[in-house]
C-alpha cells in the first residue's frame, strides 16, 4: 500500500482533460488501492486521478456505503431540481464554499473488473460524484462559485498562492 502525494491546484495537471482509462481495467487495481488508501489518510470522501498527477478517467470515493471505483465514468442526465452543500477539495487546502449542483445524476461507468452499469444517484453521493467527475474535466469547485463569494474566496486563493477562480462550464 502506498500513500500517493496530491496536487494542488496551481498543479497543471489539475486543469487537464484527462484520458480514458485503457482496457484491460484490472490494469489499475494498485492504483485505485493506493488512491483509497490516500483518501483515508487524508481524509477525503472523493479522489480523482488527476489529484495524484495522473491524468486518466479514474475516481474513487466514499459517500458513506464504502469505497467504489469508477472507470471512464460519464453523467448521462442531471435533476432540474438543485442542492447547496459546503464543498472542499483536497487539491485547494483549507477553502469551503457553498456549491449548487444537480441534487441528482444518472452516471455510467466501469468497474475494475470491466463491467460496464449505470448508477442514479442522489444526496451526499450525487454531490462527490459531480465533484470527482469534474476533476477529469480539469473543474474545481472554485470554478462554481456562487457570485456573492467571488469575491472572499478569490481573496483567500491569492493569499495563498493558489490560481484565481478560472470560469468554465461544462
Ligand atoms: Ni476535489
């Protein structure tokens, strides 16, 4: 088992699109293993590849029901209907911000084993996959702001060296 360094921000490889996963799956056994373990250790409910610098289609995450892995994951549909939730990331240390996304998705993915299924998902989880899928598209939640905390967290992202809020959309 090995605990793997996490990028932060400033890290380019945080603002690449990353590239699928090749077949065969099986393939990343170790390193889904070693990126939960580093989830554990940091601790985070979500770590997507690009965070260790590996810049593939590969998630893992906890949203409280233990871990899964995710291997090329897309959404294919999103609620109209939306949540707020205080959302951190382990790539921009010590920043929160209250985040508003889809409150539900419907994701496809594979699993290390090849199988390819389709997830509906809600609550906590449906909130860590959108984060962690974002991830994959180069997106940090910094990038979603709610325009009255623009400001402020641009603020504490300049005091800390990190890169000001770029804004993308999907
Ligand atoms: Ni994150």
């Amino acid at each position: 088992m090995t605990i793997l360094p996490i990028y932060i921000c400033t890290d380019k490889v945080l603002r690449q699109k990353a590239a699928d996963c090749a077949k065969p799956y099986s393939q990343y056994k170790a390193l889904a293993e070693n990126m939960i373990q580093t989830m554990y250790k940091a601790p985070g409910v979500g770590l997507a590849a690009p965070q260790i610098g590996v810049s593939l289609k590969l998630v893992v995450y906890d949203a409280g029901n233990g871990p899964v892995v995710l291997i090329n994951p897309e959404i294919l549909s999103s609620s109209e209907q939306t949540a707020a939730y205080e959302e951190g990331c382990l790539s921009v240390p010590d920043i929160t911000a209250e985040i508003i996304r889809p409150a539900s998705v419907k994701f496809k993915a594979f699993d290390l084993d090849g199988y390819k299924y389709e997830k509906e998902v809600t609550g906590m989880e449906a909130r860590v996959v959108q984060h962690e899928l974002d991830h994959l598209s180069g997106i940090l939640f910094i990038d979603r702001l709610q325009p009255k905390d623009k400001p402020a967290i641009e603020k504490l992202l300049k005091k800390a060296g990190m890169k000001v809020a770029v804004q993308k959309t999907r």
